[in-house]
C-alpha cells in the first residue's frame, strides 16, 4: 500500500480581529482541531500554516475557511462549541445521519433552512448532523421519536419546536410532561402543592422555556394555561388537539402510559417523545414503553424515530468521551 504524504496548505484570514477570534483564546480552537484531526496547524499572524495527513489538512482548512466566512457576513462571536460543531457536519455526510427503521434513512432533505427552529429571541440552529435530520423531521411530522443519550439536544430542540409553533399560531397551547420520580408518579409523600411537587423532576423543561420566551413570559403563559407542564398521570382521559406535546424521559413510561399517551392525539396536534433507551428506572420485570413503542411502531408510516449517539452530545468536549468509556466497560464496546 503506497504511503500517503503528508500535505501542507496556507490559509490567510485577511482580518486580523476576525482571525483572533477564529483561534480562540490561548489557540484553544486550533488546538482542538489539531488534536481532532491529527495535524499541525502554525498560526503566523493572519497566516495559518496546516501540515499532516491530507483528509485532516482538507477538514480543517474548510472548517476554518467557512468559520471565518461566517464572522464576516455577520456572526457575532465564536466559541468551542461551534468548532466542535462545525467538525461534526465535516466529518458526517448529512445525508447518511440518524438510521431509522431497519437501518434506512429518514425521509428528510439536508435542506439548510429547515434544519433551524425560527423563535422570536433569535433562529436555534442544528449542531451535529442528527440535530439537523431532528428538526427536518421536527417540520415534516406530527409525530416524532428523539432517542439517544443525555446532552444530545433531544429535550431542548423539542421545547423550541413547541414555542415556535405557539409563537407562530400554529397551535394554542403547549404542554410537556414526564413520569415523574423514576416511573412511579408517586407524589402524594413530597411537601408543597402540585406544581411544587413536581417542578424538580420538569426543571430541564422550565429551564429551556426561559431561554426561549424569559422567564416572566413563560410565567404568564403558565397562567393562562397555554403552556402546561404535569406529570405524564394528568394526560389520562384526555383528548389533546391543537397542541403540542412533549413526553420527556420517555423510557421511563410502562407499556401502559406509553400506549395511553400515544392515544391522546388530537387534530391539529404534534407529538414529541424524547428518551434514552439506556437509562431505564423502571422496575426489573417492568417493559420500558420507549423500548416497546419503537418495535410496534418502527415501520408506521408518518411516524418517525431519529436516533442520536454519543458524538451527538453537545456539552463539554470531555463529556462524550466519558460516556463512551463507561459505554466500552458497561457494554462491551
């Protein structure tokens, strides 16, 4: 097999204040790519220098040519994580993201414009491949299965889609629950009112509405009950049209309140189901919901499941590695 040479390329940023900030501070940017790719990359001024193997050379000249193309059309700052982002779409063809339904690919187009959520405070934007093909999927369906582990965006990107729709018009009303304290919903021994009992196990849901509407506004709707945030128990016996759902921590449901949840669909409605398959508080004999909706529903048509992994996880860089060592000793892989 013929060695591969090494390659060296320059990349000049004309724009000084703009280059500082594509390096990051103390070249934190450059060096993550480094480390990432496999390559050397020598800043002389505004001058970059990029040697080592050609596909990591090509990856990082694009990735910081298009960073810098962004700054100069109007991005205001940069930070790690969107390096980190940028690395994920360079290295996953979008077209081949998030495997669905016996291994084929879901029914949406890498389309740039809808793989964003337009909200009144400013557009959320895909920060991996599989992110992207949720949020096309977000637009096309009425109902929609996020799997995947804890930081991969599931329960925000769901609670973004809810307010756009409410800000929109789209819908009148917002709802999210859970099941609450691991599956059990057994509230009745916590101290306060309802909201009191259960605001804690919905703090991620609270905390992504005040992001996107602020606090006072989320308060207010809360009021006049277009948002409504309870435990999964208070979906029972109802019918909810003209809304959008979230269930989050899905796999935390039993058979039961799953296929009770999934039947409280009304007209003009939108369902979104969030869980990781893998962290399961049910009791030992209990079937996961989650796990079964996915087998009886897998091949439903105008229902989808996208399915995120570890490299998905948008946290610190370090998290994903750390979930991929205790997945390597917990699995076997």
């Amino acid at each position: 097999m013929a060695k591969t040479e090494p390659l060296t390329e320059t990349l000049e940023l004309p724009d000084n204040r703009l280059a500082s900030i594509i390096y990051g501070q103390h070249n934190d940017n450059l060096n993550y790519l480094e480390d990432e790719l496999g390559i050397v990359i020598a800043d002389r001024g505004n001058k970059l220098v990029l040697s080592g193997n050609p596909q990591g050379v090509g990856i990082a000249k694009g990735i910081l040519e298009s960073l810098y193309s962004s700054l100069e059309n109007g991005k205001k700052n940069l930070d790690m994580q969107d390096v980190m982002a940028a690395l994920r779409f360079a290295r996953k063809d979008l077209y081949k993201a998030a495997p669905t339904r016996k291994g084929d690919m879901p029914d949406v187009k890498p389309d740039e414009a809808k793989s964003k959520i337009k909200l009144a405070k400013g557009d959320l934007i895909s920060r991996t491949p599989n992110q992207s093909a949720y949020i096309n999927a977000l637009h096309k369906y009425d109902m929609i299965f996020g799997l995947g582990p804890a930081g991969t965006g599931k329960t925000y990107i769901a609670v973004a889609k809810a307010v756009s729709l409410y800000e929109a018009g789209e819908v009148e009303r917002m709802i999210f629950c859970r099941p609450a304290v691991e599956a059990g919903e057994k509230l009745g021994f916590l101290p306060g009112d309802m909201r009191e009992k259960i605001d804690p196990y919905l703090s991620p849901i609270y905390d992504a509405l005040y992001d996107f509407l602020g606090r006072e506004k989320t308060e207010k709707l809360l009021i006049k009950n277009a948002i409504e945030i309870a435990p999964l128990a208070f979906m029972r016996g109802r019918t909810l049209s003209n809304a959008c759902v979230v269930l989050d921590e899905a796999q935390n449901t039993t058979s039961a309140q799953m296929k009770m949840f999934l039947s409280r669909m009304g007209d003009g409605s939108k369902m979104i189901i969030t869980g990781d398959p893998h962290q399961i508080d049910l009791l030992e004999k209990q079937i996961s919901g989650l796990k079964e909706a996915f087998a009886i529903l897998k091949d439903v048509d105008d229902i989808i499941f996208i399915e995120f992994d570890h490299d998905d996880v948008v946290r610190h860089k370090l998290v994903s590695k750390i979930l991929k060592a205790y997945d390597r000793v917990n699995h076997g892989y």
